[in-house]
C-alpha cells in the first residue's frame, strides 16, 4: 500500500497535468502488474459496489469515535466528506501499526476489502472501526475511500492511457482502447493490457466513444454544406453493438454490458456478419420515437418482463461502422463508413436495427429549418459530421459538433438549500426550486450548476442570513430569488409533489428584475408536457 498511498498523495496535491502523468508513471514502472491493475481500476473512476451502507458506516463511526451522532452530521457537514471526517474524528483514539501499510494494494483489496461482503453486520463493524483505530491516518483515510467508492483525484482515462504509454511504449490510442469494456482487475488483465503485441484483443471488446463538441460558433461557418453530413441527435443511450465469433456484446457508454436488457436488440443483432462492431443510439421506439422516461423503465432490468417488452419496445439507431470484417476501419472517411453501414443494416433486414438517416438539406438555411423540426421527432437537435472525418477517440473538437435544440426554460423560486460536497462543503450550491400552483408553491426541480462563484457566495451569505427552518443539512428560506431553470424535458412522476420530473435541470441566470410573484405557474409545465404515445 505504501506505493499507492504516495501516488495518491502526490496527486491530490498538484494540478499539473504533467506531474499527475509522471507519478502514474513511475508507479504503473515500479510496482507488481496485480497492484498496477487495481490502481489503474480504482483511478479510472470503478468502484467495489455496496461493501458497507452509509447509514451503517455513520453509526460504526459514532462507536469508534466517541463523538454523538449530531456531531458526525455537523462535521461532515462542514468537511463534505465521509472518508476525511472519518479520520479526523477518530484519530485521537488511533494507535496506527506502521507495518499495516508493507501490504500489497491486491492483497489488501482481495483479502480485506472484498471479504466485507461476506461478513455478518457485527464482523463487518468491528472490522472498519479497526481499520479507523489501528491504522495510520493516510491508509484508514485510503481504505475508507476504497469503502464508500469515492476515490477522486482529478485522473482522466486520457491521463492514465497517457502515463500507461509512457511507461510501456505503445501507443495511447492502443492503451485507451484495451482499457475498454467490464474486465477484472488481475495480474493477468493488466499483463495482456501492456503487452506489445499489438494484435491483443478480446471477443467482447468494445472501442473508446468518439463525442462530439457543442458547436459555439455560427454553422455557416464551417464551410460548404455539402462537406459536412447532418442526422438527427437521438435521445437514447449511446452504445456499441459487437458481433464476433458467433456472439453478441451490447456495451453502453458507460461501459456497461447491457445485451441481456435488450433481447430484442440482441436477436437483431444476430443478423450482423462476424467481426462487425457498430456505434449507435438504443432508443425506445414504438410506431414513433418514445420519450427517455419510457426508456428508463428498460434500464437496470436484468429480466425484462414479456409486458416491458411490448409496452416500450427498443432499437438501435446505428451511426457509424467502425469494425468491419474483422479489421478496425476507425482511420477510414466518415462517408465510407457510412456506405458499409448501410450495406451491413439493409442485409440484414431488421426492425430493431437501423442506419441513422441522413438530413437532406443543401444549404444551412435550410438545415436550420430542418432543426426546428427536433421538438416533434423527439430528438435533440442535429449532429454535424465531416464527411471526410475519421473515428476519433474521447472529445476531438473541429469534425464532430453537437447543434442542439435550446433548452425549455420556466422561472422559479428558491426554497431550499444544502451544502454542497467535497471543496464547496461550506457552501449551499444545492437547491431546490418551485413554482406555482395556485397559491401555494410547489418544488419542481433541484439544480447546482450555473451560477458564478460570486453568484454563489452572495446566494450563500443570503441563506444564512435568512434560514427560515433546518430539516438536517437543507434549510429552507423566504420565496424571493427567482431564477430561469433550463432543462431538456419534462415527465410524469409519481415521487414529486407537483407531479412532473424535469431532465437535466440547470440554472441559466439570476432573474434579479422578477418578483417571486412573476414566477412560472405548474399550468406552464403542463403545457409543455407530452404524454408517452
């Protein structure tokens, strides 16, 4: 653990891309490929899922701290987070064995960690509250960090595929690409991902995403129209569909392996000749395009019930070919691309398997009143491609742009806040904003981002000032601030009072010159609604 907990340190303590790299790679050079494996997981944003419940760790915390409960809700209130309040708390009563941190992190993980799952509550307690009591402070902060899933340290996969590079010699387009896809942390697995052979590959490996950048300048500025291909901007779950030696892999974005929750994705699928990998967008689609909510209720569903199925049935909405006979054809033209992917989905003849169509359009005035059509066709806004452009991996910005539809927008009142986590726990970022329903007002949406830090600190300095009520870490305050609240689309739901959920909410300004009375009415968000067809 020594090593890890120094590289840990050094990078919580800089922000300088390049010394971040260099720490990574001296540690990925110096220390035993199973070590490396289990840092390269836990720095690249993976976590052990439900080793302890929070509500648990807070009760084990008041037990080997001492401290009540009310002082645990205050501390890390204040700190904003668990692991550091954690420590802090207990390390009066610490008696740290020094040789605790000789231990491998794979040992550590896999003889430590892991076995929690496997411990009745009482052995589970006694087991952390040792760690907090008997190890030195970096390792208890480490190994609680490792509890709760919470290692953040400002590591991009793009920073750790570079130092990967550095230290191995192959390529970060190499690096990025095995580091792709559901794999175990072993000594084996990070073997196989330093390993020069270059022609390395697993059956079920997907390729890094290429995103596209929100376009920030006028269209027309990109030049002739007809060097750039438009399609719509689907509102779904971003995935690849992998066809290799007789099998399927559906992986979302998020590197998920999702093709058991979408059978009928799957029996498509199966129509693709081998060595096929195609990059699309799962979308609920029944007669028409379903709303996202519609979708979400496919999600996270290992068994999908025989009603689920015809109630929200889904496709994929295919983009690009980027495997093709086996060979990665990522470096070909877009439009190339595209003339294989057409061939691929028209021989296989699937309904539940389509090309993303085309925008016809000759000029940009005329793709801008192509735009106005998003609303209807449930779909974002439009995707301008380089028709000459290559399959990039990560965020590329200049060959792929992202021209979305403005947001809704509705006017509303604070009427609640909490602190926020991590470097703004001493600040209320978080709030909760209504809006009218006849004479009462009535929570519709929560929203974080959008204010400037002066913004923040002026809104901050008015909620203590004027904290009507404290419910734990939310306090609610007067209606007077009124702010527009953008969001991309609003849905029935059976968990908020006013009845409706909005998606992706997010503040776009401080309405200084509007009265809490000039706030929007629940009606407006009624008016805005579609229901699910």
């Amino acid at each position: 653990m020594r090593a890890f907990l120094t590289l840990y340190g050094s990078l919580d303590s800089t922000t300088s891309t390049n010394e971040k790299v260099e720490a990574m790679q001296s540690y990925f050079s110096n220390v035993p490929p199973e070590d490396a494996a289990w840092a390269l997981y836990f720095l690249s944003g993976k976590r052990i899922k439900r080793l302890a419940k929070r509500s648990d760790l807070k009760h084990w915390l008041v037990e080997a701290s001492g401290y009540s409960q009310w002082m645990i809700d205050e501390c890390y209130e204040s700190v904003g987070d668990f692991a550091e309040t954690a420590v802090l708390l207990t390390s009066h009563c610490t008696v740290p064995d020094p040789k605790a941190v000789e231990i491998k992190l794979s040992n550590w993980v896999e003889q430590k960690l892991l076995p929690l799952n496997d411990l009745a509550p009482d052995q589970k307690s006694e087991t952390i509250k040792g760690w907090w009591n008997g190890l030195p402070l970096n390792m208890s902060f480490i190994a609680t960090k490792l509890l709760t899933g919470g290692l953040r340290v400002g590591v991009s996969r793009l920073l750790l595929a570079r130092a990967l590079s550095n230290s191995t010699g192959l390529s970060k387009s190499i690096i990025l690409h095995r580091m792709m896809g559901h794999v175990s942390p072993s000594k084996d697995m990070f073997t196989a991902l330093v390993d020069p052979d270059t022609s390395f590959s697993q059956v079920s490996q997907p390729y890094p995403f290429f995103l596209a950048s929100p376009i920030e300048k006028n269209v027309g500025d990109l030049g002739l129209r007809n060097k750039w291909i438009a399609e719509w901007k689907w509102d779904g779950i971003r995935a690849q569909a992998i066809r290799r030696k007789g099998k399927t892999f559906i992986w979302s974005r998020g590197e998920e392996l999702v093709t058991e929750r979408f059978p009928e994705v799957d029996r498509a699928c199966s129509h693709l000749p081998d060595g096929t990998v195609l990059d699309g967008e799962l979308i609920g689609w029944k007669k028409n395009v379903l709303s996202f909510s519609s979708l979400q209720r496919r999600l996270n569903r290992k068994n999908v019930s025989k009603k689920l199925l015809e109630e929200v049935p889904v496709r994929l909405v295919c983009y690009d070919c980027i495997e093709y006979n086996s060979h990665d054809i990522r470096n070909r033209p877009l439009s190339e691309r595209k003339q294989i992917l057409s061939r691929i989905i028209q021989r296989a003849n699937q309904t539940n398997l389509t090309a993303s169509p085309i925008i016809e359009a000759t000029s940009w005035e005329e793709l801008k009143l192509r735009r106005t059509e998003s609303r209807a066709r449930r779909v974002e806004g439009l995707m301008l491609k380089e028709i000459n452009s290559v399959y990039e991996t990560g965020r590329k910005r200049g060959h792929w742009w992202k021209w979305k539809v403005d947001p809704y927008t509705i006017d509303a009142v604070i009427v609640y806040a909490k602190a926020g986590s991590g470097r703004r726990a001493n600040l209320f970022t978080d709030y909760t904003f209504a809006v009218w329903s006849d004479d009462n007002l009535v929570p519709i949406a929560k929203a974080y981002t959008g204010l400037n830090a002066k913004e923040i600190h002026n809104l901050d300095r008015w909620i203590r000032e004027n904290t009507i009520e404290r419910f734990g870490p939310v306090r609610s305050v007067p209606p007077k601030h009124v702010f527009e609240i953008g969001f991309e689309g609003i849905t029935e739901s059976k968990r908020h009072k006013s009845g409706f959920a909005l998606r992706f909410p997010r503040i776009l300004r401080w309405r200084k010159d509007k009265g809490p009375i000039e706030a929007d009415r629940l009606e407006e968000l009624r008016r805005l609604f579609f229901p699910i067809s």
